[in-house]
C-alpha cells in the first residue's frame, strides 16, 4: 500500500490538500488543517488495522477502572504493533 491512500480516505485526502493549497505555510496552516490531517491518519489506521483500530476506540472510551485502563493499554499495543509491521523499513 506503500504511497496509496485507500478509497475509503480519498474524500479527506482530497480536502487535506485542498487546505493545503489555500492556505499559506506555516502554524496558521497547521491549525486550519489539522482535524483533516488527523482524520486522514485515523481513517487509513483503521484501514489498514481495523480490527485493533476498533478495539482501541471501544476500550479507550470510556476508562473509568482499573480493568478497563489496562484492556485499553492492551489494545493500544496491540494497535502499535499492527502499524509497526506495515511500515515501510527503508
């Protein structure tokens, strides 16, 4: 998938680089954009790890013991380590 953004995040691919173009660089371009910009990571992340996405946001949710604290931290490793395996090694 090296380069590719799925089809699932072309719409917010598309408006990431359209406040790209509009907007000048520098920190006001970073805070127009950057919902965009962590809605394109999110929607590719569970693209790309769906179910350890999943698990991360149901069991983070909501972390109001101890149990829960822990099953969150499990799924955010778990998470860590799907992405770590798609990443590019050169």
């Amino acid at each position: 998938m090296s380069g590719e953004v799925p089809a699932e995040c072309d719409r917010i691919y598309q408006s990431l680089l359209q406040c790209h173009r509009r907007v000048p660089t520098g920190p006001s371009r970073e805070a127009a954009c950057r919902h965009l910009n962590r809605s394109l990571a999110e929607c590719m992340i569970a693209f790309i790890c769906p179910e350890e996405s999943a698990s991360v946001k149901t069991l983070c949710a909501n972390q109001a013991t101890a149990v829960k604290r822990s099953q969150c931290q499990q799924a955010q490793i778990s998470l860590a380590t799907c992405i770590s395996l798609h990443q590019d090694p050169s």
